[in-house]
C-alpha cells in the first residue's frame, strides 16, 4: 500500500507515464491519505524527504517502522527534462531498495530486529 500526508487527490501524471513505460501497471492506483488505510500494515517505509520539509508519518503504533528518502519527484524545478529526470531518478532509487528487500532471505522476515536493521541498510541504497 502506498499512502501520503496531503495526497493530492491524484497521481501525478509523469509517475503514470513513467510506471507505464517501465511495464508497471498502474489500474486502480490513486492518491490517498495515511488516514484511510483499509488495514495497519506490517512494516511502514516513510520516503519523505525530510530536508524538502515534508511531513513523515508518526502514527500506526507499534509497526516496524524503516526510512528510505528520496527526494519528491512533484516538487522538481527546471526545464522538463530536469524534471523528467527528477522523475527517472526517484523511480530508479526506489526500484533498487524494493529489489533488495524482495531479495531478503526468508529467514530475515522472521526475524524483526535482522529484518529492521536490513530496511535499514536498503535505505542507503
């Protein structure tokens, strides 16, 4: 599940195009907020950027809980291609770190504080 601080009510459209291009199907993606998640997940992975000054979530209890930055993408400035590769740049930071965690060895999911310290590591990807 994906989920934001202030969704904007849509995806943005150079996201669609990108997944697109990628060969990621993007059916019955939307913008939505933290707060009308259907369940609590297991694991949350904030990717705000704190130095753009976004909001990270501080909620859903007792749920292990990893980092992973990156710098939001909507909010670039420059010439369309700047932006473009604002886009590329994120999509290409967050591919890597999901890769290495659906390489975790299954060993690690059962183990909470290995499984911790490897999102956390991923984060530095």
């Amino acid at each position: 599940m994906s989920a934001g601080s202030q969704p904007t009510g849509e995806v943005h459209p150079r996201s669609i195009v990108l997944l697109k291009r990628e060969g990621i199907s993007t059916e019955g993606y939307y913008s939505k907020s933290w707060d009308s998640l259907p369940v609590t997940p297991d694991i949350v992975i904030t990717v705000c950027s704190n130095a753009a000054g976004e909001t990270c979530p501080a909620y859903l209890g007792n749920v292990l809980r990893a980092h992973w930055g990156v710098d939001d993408p909507a909010k670039a400035t420059g010439t369309d291609a700047e932006i473009e590769a604002s886009f590329v740049q994120a999509y290409s930071i967050l591919r890597k770190r999901i890769e290495a965690f659906l390489n975790l060895s299954p060993d690690i999911l059962n183990d909470k504080e290995r499984l911790k310290q490897e999102l956390q590591l991923i984060g530095n990807i």
